[in-house]
C-alpha cells in the first residue's frame, strides 16, 4: 500500500512552541506517522508519511483544535511512496524552522507576491527578470528551471552573502522559487527588507509546480531532489529511481 507523504510549513507566531512538542509526538505515535517536524516560535515545518487515513487526520488537527486554529493557512503538499520514506519520528524544538540567521528575518511581514505555478512560465518570460534557485547547489544539479541563477551555496543560511552583492536598483524584480515554498518565503523576506520593491514567490514551490504543470508545457529540467529515501521525484511527483540515496540519510 503506498505511503502519503505531507510536506507543510507555515510561518506564524508561535509563543508556545516548547509546550507543543510533546503533544505533537503523541499524536503522530498515535497514528504511526513517520518523519521530521520542526517547532519554532516562527512556526512549523516538516515532512511527515502514513497512511492516506493517518495523514488526514494528522492534518485535521493541526488545522484544527491542537493549535487552536492558528495553522489555517497551513502550505501542504501530497504525495506518495511506494516504500516508507522515513525511518522513525522526530518532532524537534528549534530556533527557527529553516536555519537563515536566527530568526532576525520575519516573514509575517511581508515576503513578496506569490504566483501561482499556472502562471509561473508567463512570469519567467518576463525580461530582465532574475530567478534565483534558493536551494543548494546539490540540489541544483539534480535538476532547475530554464534560465535560473544558482547562488551556489552549501546551506541556506549562506544564501544572505549572495542577496547582499544584489542591488535594487540592478535587479528590480526578482523571483524565487525552492522546494516547496518556505525557503524562497524567508529569503524573499530579506530582500523586501533589503529594499527589492518586486519580489515573487512560486506558490507551493517546484512540488506543486512539477504536480499541477503538464510536463508538455513545463520548463523545470531534471529532477527534484527531495529530503527522504525517495531522493528525488519527476514531473507529476513520480518517484525517481535512478538517483542513489546518500549514505548518512
């Protein structure tokens, strides 16, 4: 039977982060749900696997009363797994929920115009437009859009010394995209800050671009490197084989 896999984020304020943690692990033990949450009081972020049923619920009450409705705009994305994708279940308290420079950088605030992926390929279209992969470079050269710029770096926090050499006045629009959303949300929030006035953000990221573009009318090429025992996945979310897993997942 395959696996449904969740991958959901959501930046909100989150004072009680610390007293969250053990009942989140209770309640995915409960529906034997496997992966990585991350708790901050910026928010949440993690992927998660079970079954169709578990993640539903799963779901439901993130949604719902556990959080006290505060995750109603919660960005998740479904897929599935043909093998279970994570090991074991680890529900972490951290400072922040994507590591970028200690949670100085607020997207509450106002991160950029997201675009949905029907209207990605118009916006890449535009000129003088500069798409930035917020990714790392390893993930990059399993696959990226046409025309975008990779930055190069080995982790996400070193993406501020490349936004630093970028100037508003050189660069007036820019648009960011990464896995699934909560990368290019958090450097798109730098730039604003920063003083870029035209920042665009792709909505739900290359897995909801990859699901909901036909492959026909796509422009991403290669595949999408992902953080479990898939490695990657293909145009409709397939999974992709052909890339081996690194030994110290």
């Amino acid at each position: 039977m395959p696996h449904t896999v969740a991958a959901l984020y959501q930046f909100v304020s989150l004072p009680d982060a610390a007293a969250l943690q053990a009942p989140l692990q209770a309640l995915c033990e409960s529906l034997g749900i496997a992966g990585t949450l991350l708790l901050a009081e910026e928010g949440i972020n993690g992927t998660v696997a079970g079954s169709a049923e578990a993640i539903d619920a799963f779901l439901a009450e993130l949604r719902g009363p556990l959080l006290g409705g505060r995750l109603d705009n919660l960005e998740c994305k479904l897929s599935t797994a043909e093998a279970p994708p994570f090991r074991r279940l680890k529900v972490k308290l951290k400072p922040e929920i994507v590591t970028f420079d200690g949670g100085r950088t607020d997207p509450t605030r106002g991160a950029g115009e997201t675009v949905a992926p029907e209207d990605w390929n118009a916006l890449m279209a535009r000129p003088n437009l500069l798409l930035v992969d917020t990714r790392n470079a390893f993930e990059v050269a399993l696959g990226t859009f046409e025309g975008a710029v990779d930055p190069g770096t080995r982790s996400f926090s070193e993406f501020r010394a490349y936004a630093d050499g970028l100037d508003p006045a050189e660069q007036p629009e820019v648009a960011l995209f990464c896995t699934g959303g909560i990368r290019c949300e958090k450097a798109g929030a730098y730039l604003k800050e920063r003083g870029f006035a035209h920042v665009h953000l792709l909505k739900g990221g290359i897995l909801k671009y990859l699901k909901t573009v036909p492959e026909a009318e796509s422009r991403w090429r290669g595949d999408c490197f992902v953080f479990d025992e898939r490695v990657a996945l293909g145009h409709g979310l397939e999974e992709r084989p052909e890339h081996e897993p690194e030994e110290t997942r």
